[in-house]
C-alpha cells in the first residue's frame, strides 16, 4: 500500500508554524511528514532556516501516531556521525517507535558553515557508507571506539535507545548511490519518479522506495506556477549545480532567469485534483511506496484541507 507523507520545508517555514502544519498534516490523514534539515534557505524568499532536530522533537511531543522522517539529514560533514546516532536514537524514543532517519551526502550550500573542506561525489559516499556502519555499532548498545578513514569514535556509548531497529533511507540519484543504499540502508530516498532507481534497489534488496513529488497548489494554474517559481526555481537547476553552490546569493544568481513556465514539466499546479493525481500517478507507476507531497508556499493550511477533503480521497 501506498503512504503518503507531507513535505515539512524548513526552508519556508519558522519552527512554531512547522510544528502547527504536522499536527495538522496528522489531523488530515497523512500517513508520515518529512523534514528537510538545512543550515540555509536556497532562496532568499523562503525565508526559514530553524534547527530541523529540535522541531522533531517538538512535533514527537505534539502529535501521536504520523510518522516522523528526516528527508533529508548529511551526518558526515556539519554534523558527526555520533551525533546523528544520539539524535535519532532520542527521537525514535520520544515518537515510541515512529522515526525513520533518512541521510544522503548533503549540499554545500549546507555544509560548507564550519569551514571544512567540501569532498567529491565519491568520498562524500564514502563518508557516508562509514557514517551508517557507525550508527549501526552505537545503536546496539554499549561502548564503542572507532578509528576509520574518515571518522573517530573515542569510547561512545548511547545510554537512551530504542525497543526496534530505525530504519534508515539513503538519497539516491544514480547507480553509485544506489549500490550505496543495498550494501548499507533500508531504502532509497529522491525526488523524481525514476523507475531505475527503485528497480536497481530492488532487484538486489527489498524495502522501501521514498519520493517527493511537488504540487503547487493554489487557486489557479497561473497561480500555482508563479508559486512554484518564486520558491522552488532551485529545483530547476538540478542535483549537480544544487549539490555544489555554496551560498544562497549563488542560488538567487543562477535561478534568477527561471520563468514560472519552466516549472510546468517539474510540478502539478492549480486546483485540480486530476492533475495532482496524474503526477502522483508517475511515481507510483514507478514503483514508489512512499511519495511526500511538496506544497511550496505559505498557505499550507489550505492545501492540508485539499489533500484530507478531495486529493486524499481521490487516491
């Protein structure tokens, strides 16, 4: 079956009206929420930047059974694996059971605030392999040195875990990170319906496959598309100028030339509800189980009721 999950854009919104749009999000019947963890909006328009951990734990408090996923969290450059192991072991404890840590190798754009330097493609995947090798050894409980290539543990030990195993999503693009989620995750986390990706996953290994699918919701088409271009046109640029830039000025640069036309191929805008289905059709078509549906904007107390009173039942 199907679960449908709705976007938390920390990015777009402070951490207060997050929280209100996920208990709201549970009220309407979706079935997870995921929360982007970012040090930087990409765009100045969006406006937001909040500490995604703490806004988790808020929501762990707030709500009572909707899921709870990073979408998604790099634990290998402004964090350290260790932390992340302690983070998530503490939400899965507070949400009894209802996290799922979802990771990938993370943007620049995020990454780069420590001053550390910003690895290749190849050694941010091997970063990434090694951050989940340790929070496999922290979450099964006692004390843990570590001396790898790229991480150090110094007698860890996590005193508050979980009663289950967290499942653990990792973001893919392509076949490297793909072979990447078969040999250390759960499942596979992106954001287009590219039936290649869930079929390399799963031709190796079963689990889940997590997509996010954008739905400019408004009262017109017209309308949905200039929503999406003033606060999605990043997503226009694509994986490999997303992943690089390293400031949100580059971003306002690079996009600036986006019309709110161009957005048409990438989102479902407007009221209708077909149209919103079709999209959501494509990845499920694809092989998709988990699809988070992206609204941008401010007015996600309207789409909410769109997606619980008409999309919802439509699916």
């Amino acid at each position: 079956m199907v679960k449908f999950g709705y976007k938390l854009m920390t990015e777009e919104h402070g951490p207060k009206a997050l929280i209100e749009n996920a208990v709201r999000a549970e009220a309407a019947g979706f079935d997870f929420v995921s929360i982007s963890d970012h040090f930087h909006p990409w765009l100045e328009s969006q406006g937001h930047a909040p500490f995604a951990w703490s806004v988790m734990g808020a929501i762990a408090h707030a709500t009572s059974h909707i899921g709870i996923a990073t979408g998604l969290t790099c634990p290998i450059i402004r964090y350290h694996p260790a932390v992340i192991a302690q983070a998530a072991a503490t939400m899965a404890v507070m949400s009894d059971n209802r996290f799922t840590l979802s990771v990938g190798a993370g943007e620049r754009l995020n990454e780069h605030v420590t001053g550390a330097r910003w690895p290749s493609i190849p050694e941010r995947h091997a970063m990434l392999g090694e951050a989940i090798d340790i929070f496999r050894t922290l979450w099964k409980g006692g004390a843990h040195s570590w001396r790898g290539e790229h991480f150090v543990l110094d007698h860890a030990q996590l005193y508050d875990l979980p009663d289950v195993p967290i499942d653990i999503m990792l973001g893919v693009s392509g076949p490297a990170s793909v072979a990447l989620a078969v040999d250390k995750a759960d499942g596979i986390m992106t954001t287009e319906p590219n039936a290649d990706l869930v079929d390399g996953f799963r031709s190796r290994k079963p689990g889940p496959a997590y997509a996010e699918a954008v739905l400019a919701y408004a009262e017109t088409e017209a309308a949905g598309l200039e929503q999406a271009r003033d606060s999605f046109r990043f997503s226009a640029l694509g994986w490999a100028v997303n992943s690089e830039l390293p400031t949100v000025a580059g971003f306002e640069a690079a996009s600036q030339y986006v019309r709110a036309s161009d957005m048409a191929d990438m989102v479902a805008a407007g009221p209708d509800v077909a149209v919103h289905r079709a999209l959501i059709r494509n990845y499920v078509d694809a092989g998709y189980d988990h699809i988070v549906l992206t609204c941008p904007g401010r007015q996600q107390a309207r789409f909410i009721e769109f997606f619980e009173t008409e999309l919802r039942p439509s699916l």
